[in-house]
C-alpha cells in the first residue's frame, strides 16, 4: 500500500512534491496521485510517482489521504470521496477555509482529518506548514500524516478552527513579501542600480534576516531597536513611512486575508454540498 495518496495535483502540491524531491529521503514510488487532467498525471508518472486515472482506485490503496483541491472542487468531489473513504483513514486536507465540522460531515464522525495551510517557499525545500488536527487524531496521526511536510519545509501545529487566523503568516505572507521585492526592483532601477544585483542582495538580506528570528536568541523587539541608531539612514526611513501610516496597512493586509479565508469556507460550494 501507498504511504501517501494525492487527490489532486495543483500548483500548492506541485510546489510540496519539487521540494520534497530535493531531499533525499523522499522516494516518490511510495507516493500515489489522482488528477483529471492527464498531463498531469503523465508528469508525475516520469518522476517515478504511481498515478491513477480513478479516485476511488487511489483512495484503496492509500494509507494516507491528501486533499489538495479549491473549495469549491471539495465540494463537488466530496461525496465520491466518501464512497471510497476507510474508517479512520488519515486525511490531510490543503482546502482553504474549510474547518472540521464539515468533513465530519461528509466522511463520518471517526474520520481522522488534519488541515494544513501551506505556502508556495515548499518548493524549495524551505515551506511553512500551520497544521491543526481534530479530536480524533493522535500525535502519532499528526507526524504521519505531515512526514511529507517536514521534508520540505518547517511545521507547526496551531489550534483548531484557527487556519483563517494563520493565514496571513504563511499562505499569504509569500505575496506580501514578493510584492515588496517588486517595489523595491524598481527603487533600484530609479536609483541607477542593476536590478538583478538589487534584488539579490535584498533577497539574500530578507533570508538572513529570517535565519536570524529563527535561530537567535535576540527578541524581535531588540533585533530592531539595534538598527534604530539614532539618526541613522534605517531609523529615519522606518520613522517615515510608520508616519504615513505603514503599520496601519499592515493589519489592514492581516485583517483582509483572515476575513477572505472565512468567506472562502463559508460561500463556496462546500457549505452548500
């Protein structure tokens, strides 16, 4: 039996599985995919996956499920899903917006699901994966079913009914982040600098940074203040833009991902299925 089945193939699975294939513990014959479109699945069948053209076929021989669908999809598949769908069968589900209750709806009250927010840094080898499982699944469920996670990316478990909240900082934070690498290209081309060596060094300068927040013992709050040398370059730009109201859109950018995740799970055509 397959360690893992895939329902579906999209760009956010796409994106685990390149970086996953990075490490060298990941061995794609113990990884099974199902997607309608059969390029897709002609693609994963060369990298060595075993692929399938029916769901249910996938779902038998699987040990664990993953849902990598949109909301909307979920809602259309799901009742086939549960045709096929194994008591207690681990179910991983990258669907945005989607809580417990409805997939206990659908799959029975001894399903055992784990909702997993990922982003797209998976595809080099560098994810972040928020986690949260229901109350049937046990701390051993939980590192089965995100073994996959961890080999491309870091892991963190968050509370249930909590994947909205998440959101901004991890599945969207990458656009927040690409967007102002954008801005800052063309700073630099304004400035006379080589876009290409600008946005190297301000990549490169980001990456550091979130080694430093991961890996120092330093606060956030000290990390800061130690480049807030007083009328310095750093402190007098940081000071200008929070007067013109920076931080403010900053929550605005939270508090806008967090509301579009709810109406994600509750108008689509999940909570109508």
């Amino acid at each position: 039996m397959l360690h893992y089945g895939f329902i579906a193939a999209g760009n956010i699975i796409q994106a685990m599985h390149r970086g996953a294939e990075l490490n060298p513990a990941y061995d794609p014959s113990e990884i099974g995919i199902y997607d309608i479109n059969e390029a897709v699945r002609d693609s994963y069948a060369k990298r060595g996956y075993v692929t399938y053209d029916k769901m249910s076929d996938l779902v038998d021989n699987s040990e664990i499920l993953v849902l990598g669908v949109t909301p909307k999809v979920a809602g259309f598949i799901i009742d086939e899903l549960a045709a096929s769908y194994r008591p207690g069968q681990l179910l991983l589900s990258v669907v945005t917006g989607v809580e417990q209750d409805w997939y206990k709806d659908h799959l029975g009250k001894d399903s055992k699901v784990i909702i997993c927010m990922p982003n797209m840094s998976s595809q080099v080898g560098e994810g972040a994966f928020a986690v949260s499982r229901d109350v049937n699944c046990s701390d051993k469920d939980v590192q089965k079913a995100t073994e996959i996670l961890s080999l491309c990316g870091l892991v963190e478990e968050v509370p249930d009914g909590m994947m909205a909240e998440v959101l901004p900082f991890n599945g969207s934070a990458p656009g927040f982040f690409y967007h102002v690498a954008n801005l800052m290209v063309e700073e630099a081309k304004g400035l006379g600098l080589d876009s290409d060596t600008a946005v190297k060094l301000f990549a490169q300068t980001m990456k550091g940074s979130g080694e430093m927040i991961l890996n120092s013992d330093i606060s956030l709050k000290d990390l800061e203040t130690a480049l807030r040398l007083p009328g310095g370059a750093t402190v007098t730009a940081l000071e200008k833009i929070e007067s013109m109201g920076f931080d403010d859109l900053y929550r605005e950018f939270v508090n806008v991902s967090v509301e579009r995740c709810k109406e994600l799970g509750q108008t689509s055509s999940v909570s109508k299925s």
